[in-house]
C-alpha cells in the first residue's frame, strides 16, 4: 500500500509527509525482519534488501534538495526494478 501511495503522490509531483513517517516505520520493520531467521532465506532476504532500499530512499524524501526531481527519479525506479508493476 505504502508503495501505490508513493506512486500516486510522486505522479502528482508532491509527496504527503505522512508516506514518508510511513516509510520510515517500515524500514524499521524491514531491517529487524532481515536481521530475524526470516532473513535466513535468500529469497526472502533479498526482496527485504531491494525493500530496504526503496523505503531508504523515501523516508529522506523531505530532506532532498529537489524533491521533484527525487519523486521522479524514484518512481522510474521502482518500474525499472520491477517492484511496483
């Protein structure tokens, strides 16, 4: 969900800090699940490190210097890395 709603957002040049709080609750989860038996798989593992990354790089979204441009560069992103079909 959290994804789809950055897509939306990021289409609309504009992100609600909301998502950003959002991800960066997720990181959170997302890392103690990587360092957890969980991580242990490396399917798994690696699906929560391309997550990982991606919820990185949205959590700093308010503190980009040009937050346009990072919303776009990021939404091509998770296209090209087929996370968000």
């Amino acid at each position: 969900m959290l994804l789809t709603a950055f897509r939306v957002e990021a289409r609309g040049g504009r992100l609600d800090p909301s998502i950003s709080e959002w991800a960066t609750e997720l990181l959170t989860e997302t890392r103690l699940l990587l360092d957890s038996p969980a991580g242990d798989d490396l399917r798994l593992r690696t699906l929560l490190q391309e997550l990982e990354l991606v919820l990185a790089q949205i959590a700093r979204i308010p503190a980009a210097a040009s937050p346009a441009e990072e919303l776009d560069r990021l939404d091509r992103a998770l296209h090209e890395q087929a996370t968000l079909s």
